[in-house]
C-alpha cells in the first residue's frame, strides 16, 4: 500500500515532469523561428543594424565577430562580386550583406535551387544602412550555386 510520502512524491515528480514539459515547449516554440549565423567585424556598426533588423522580424541569430569575413564569402563559395561586410546562412542558403528580413522569408519558404541573396556592397536605405529619408535603389540577387546571379527582387 502506498504511503503518503510515496504518494506526495509520485505528484512532485508529475508535476515537475508537467513543467519540465510546458518549459519544453516553450523553448520548442522559440526555436521555431529560423536561426541566421553571421560572421562580421567587431567594430561594424551596420552589421549589428543588420542583426538588429533580423531579430525584429522573427529570426534567432548567432553572431561571430571575425577578423576576417570576407574569408567566410570565400568559404561559403559566394562569389566577391556580390561582396559586402558581412556574411551569414541560414538552412544551407547564403546571405551577403544586407539583405531586408522579407526576402529571407520568401527564400526560405519558396526554398529555390540557389546559393542564396546578397545585397552587394553597401546601399543607403537597406537593412542596417538607413541614413534619414534618403534610400538608394538596389537589388537584391539570387546568385546561383554556379555563381551566376539574377534580380530577386528590385528596391526603387
């Protein structure tokens, strides 16, 4: 027959199960939003704009502060001429530079055959590059695995 301690701890430990459970799920759902790794400089302060923009929009992102990112375009086999200060992924895709938060959910729900998007250089008016009223037109490519590059979406 079981005793009352028995009985007392068999309840402690359901509800701590209970717990552990519900804090289960809700680090379940947190890690819901897709994770961005980026590796950028230190001292840049457009990156951390950048990241500042993603987290906004529903992206967890992990962030390397690196000597040289650049080294992690080449690594990642993005071409330079999409080149900019920074270089991220995302499920298997590749992002350079500052490519708005729409585009990467479009990307990742459209999931096309590419590389990934880069935003090459620096324009004024994109994520993490806003200066005032003013925004420059841009475009946001889709630069395939061969690295061949088309317009993703245009910025006027």
């Amino acid at each position: 027959m079981p005793t009352r301690r028995h009985f007392l701890g068999s309840v402690a430990a359901a509800l701590g199960g209970a717990a552990l459970g519900a804090s289960g799920l809700a680090c379940a759902a947190t890690d819901a939003r897709p994770q961005i790794e980026v590796w950028k400089s230190a001292s840049c302060g457009c990156c951390h704009l950048w990241v500042d923009h993603l987290e906004r929009n529903g992206f967890q992102v992990k962030v390397n502060d690196v000597a040289g990112p650049a080294d992690y375009r080449e690594k990642f086999g993005m071409p330079s001429a999409y080149g900019s200060c920074h270089t991220a992924r995302v499920q298997g895709y590749v992002l350079e530079g500052h490519v708005p938060a729409r585009e990467i959910h479009r990307l990742l729900k459209e999931k096309p055959q590419a590389l990934g998007l880069a935003v090459p250089g620096m324009p004024v008016g994109s994520p993490g590059m806003e200066m005032g009223e003013r925004k420059d037109p841009y475009d946001v490519m889709l630069v395939a695995r061969d690295g061949k590059a088309r317009v993703y979406q245009s910025y006027r």
